[in-house]
C-alpha cells in the first residue's frame, strides 16, 4: 500500500484540470503576444482565465498577475513595494515561508529596510497588540505575514490585520498559498494589497500561480524584456499552466464546501487514532484546533528517541509520503525555522501530514498504524 499525505508540498492534478489544459499542450499552441488569429485564440484564453480568477476572489481582473508561483509573487511583491513606495521599515513573523523570510532578510542585509519580528504566542499565533505596537513605532510599513504557516497550519486573522494596516497606512503583503482555493478570499472585504498563490497546492498544475496586488497599491514591474502581464512581468506566459489554475480554482470554489467537511473528517479522524494508538503524542502549534488551524495540516509531535532522524525515511519505507515540516526544503540537513522558533529546546520527532480531497479514511488508518509502530518504545 502506498499513501500519500503531503498536500501541503503538492497535489495530485485533478483529471478535469488536465481535459482543460490539453487543448493548449496539443492544439492551440499559438504565441498569445501575436496578432494573427493563432495568437488571438491563445491571448483571449489566457484573459478569459485572469477574468475567472478575479470573479472568484471578487476583484478586478487587472488585479491578478500570473506568475511561475508562489515563490516568485512572494519575492515580486515584498521587493518590487519596498522600491515603489520607498518602505524603511518591514514586520513579518520568525516563522514565515522562505520564500519571504529570506526575501526580507536579504533587502535588510542591503540596506533597504530594518526589519522588525512581531512575538508570537505559544501556540505560535501572531501577538495582534505586538503588531499594532510595531506599526505604531514605524508606520508606513510593509507587513508580511502568511495568512496559514505551511507546517503548523496557523492561521492568521487576515481580516484584523488588514483593519490594522489600513488605520497605520502599512503595505499589507499576505502568502496565502495554503489557504488559496481552500478557503474563499473575498476581496471586496478584505483590505490587503497583496497576495499569492500557486497552483500545484489545490490540484493545479506546477510552475503556475499568481498575485494579487490591489488597485491603489500598484508595485513597479518585476521583470523586463516585455509587456506581458500589464506590463508587470515580462516573458511568453506560461498559457497551459495558467488555463489549468483558473480550472482548478473554479473547481475549488465550486466543491469547497463539500471538500472542506470531508477533509476535516479526515483530519479529526487522525487526531483521536494518534491519541489512542500513540503514547506521548502532541501536536506543533495550533495544528489540532479546527477552528484555528488549515483544515489540510496536522503537524504531530512524537516523543524523543535516537530514531526520530530517521522518522521519515522509516515512513517511507512503509509506504507512507509525509514531511518533516517544510516540504520546500525537504532532504536538507538543517531542522525546521519553524518549530525551532517555537520549540528551541526540543527534541522530539516531528511529521506533518496534510490531506486532500483524494485521501480516504484507509489512508488515514494506516499512516496512524505505521507510525505507532515505528515511534512505539520497546519494553
């Protein structure tokens, strides 16, 4: 049996994504920037895919900018308003995605911006009074906070921050990788001037995303060489990759409801067989809370032994794909930024398990027994 519960890193594509994209791998193969009709086609379905987006999150479609995925929106997005809007001053969370972690790192290293970290408290929420200190200290501030971590699952109360960076005039930049196409972004309620997303997280295709960036806080263009993408980033779009996102998020939205419910059954399921097959076992962050944690994430905590370097290889040797944290570095030899923000001193094991609408209750049982058996302590 092989299963796999690592939805965080990727997803399966969905076969109804995969009928929408072939046409543009096999048929409509013409340059969406040429005049002629080859190109118009191609041009009119790319449009016709930023249009379906921007209905979804209730927005102008001059507000979505396709991108190679989150990685890069988030770089795009955190770079290109520190240069536009002449930000001095960034606060984010220690525990963010390396794709801004880094980011932010790097633009104070050259002298751009101080950064500040907001606390956190010990569940690993965002302390919202730090925040409103922070922003009351250095006003006119980019903010970048992901809207859920990627290991614990946290989510952030996107709308209060929003409320908080509007009052002090910050630049409000949110990763909402996880939670795009899992839970719906109405735009026309949220104050946030920019978000991302990549497609491979909700049953799209890899290689493909997007950001969104509010009409009154246009960034300056990212990439040149070209007037793609409102003149924002420059390069052949990637057309079949971005008629597959629109797809799979359409799809999202249309079963959402249904999905949502039955992948937090799954997730249920597996905290109350871990609690009674595993002894000791804990959960990182506020990844059991339901209502306060991604629907798609369960981070476990297993006691401390010689074996939890191994922890991973052993699932995998029976048939079980997980991570250990961030699947974006996974195979690297350093441990998680993540937990080792939240838990410096602690050396139990660590597997993040995440669900999609593909796993089924088998599954579940039989990650909960595999690890039982590999963490269970000899007498």
């Amino acid at each position: 049996m092989r299963v796999y519960l690592d939805n965080a890193a990727t997803t399966p594509l969905d076969p109804e994504v995969f009928e929408a994209m072939k046409p543009f791998l096999l048929e409509d193969f013409g340059n969406p920037s040429s005049t002629h009709a080859h190109g118009r086609k191609v041009r009119a379905a790319i449009e016709s895919s930023r249009k379906k987006v921007a209905e979804l999150l209730q927005c102008t479609p001059g507000e979505i900018i396709f991108t190679s995925g989150g990685t890069e929106a988030d770089n795009a997005l955190i770079v290109s308003s520190i240069h536009t809007y002449g930000l001095k001053h960034a606060i984010t969370s220690p525990i963010e995605h390396h794709a801004v972690k880094h980011t932010l790192e790097i633009m104070e290293k050259e002298g751009h911006i101080q950064l500040h970290h907001v606390h956190l408290d010990e569940k690993g929420h965002v302390d919202l009074n730090h925040l409103e200190q922070l922003l009351k200290e250095n006003p006119k501030a980019l903010i970048s906070l992901m809207h859920a971590n990627n290991e614990i699952g946290n989510l952030l109360d996107i709308k209060r921050v929003g409320e908080l960076s509007r009052t002090y005039n910050a630049f409000f930049q949110s990763d909402t990788v996880q939670t795009m196409g899992h839970y719906r972004h109405n735009m026309k309620e949220l104050y946030v001037c920019g978000m991302t997303a990549g497609a491979h997280k909700f049953h799209g295709p890899k290689g493909v995303g997007f950001m969104y960036i509010q009409k009154d806080h246009k960034i300056a263009q990212f990439i040149h060489g070209g007037a793609q993408e409102r003149n924002m980033r420059g390069g052949t779009e990637n057309v079949y990759g971005i008629i597959g996102l629109a797809k799979a998020l359409e799809i999202a939205y249309r079963d959402m409801d249904a999905h949502a419910n039955y992948i937090r059954g799954l997730k249920s399921r597996m905290i109350d067989k871990l609690r009674d097959q595993l002894p000791g076992v804990s959960f990182h962050g506020d990844s059991a809370n339901l209502d306060r944690s991604l629907y798609t994430v369960l981070n476990v905590s297993v006691p401390e032994s010689e074996e939890n370097d191994m922890l991973l290889f052993n699932l995998d040797l029976q048939g079980i794909s997980a991570s250990g944290g961030s699947a974006c570095s996974s195979g690297a030899s350093t441990g998680s930024h993540v937990l080792g923000a939240l838990y410096p001193q602690s050396k139990r094991g660590a597997v993040r398990f995440s669900f999609s609408k593909y796993n089924k209750p088998e599954d579940i049982d039989f990650a909960v027994t595999k690890l039982a058996e590999i963490c269970r302590v000899p007498v």
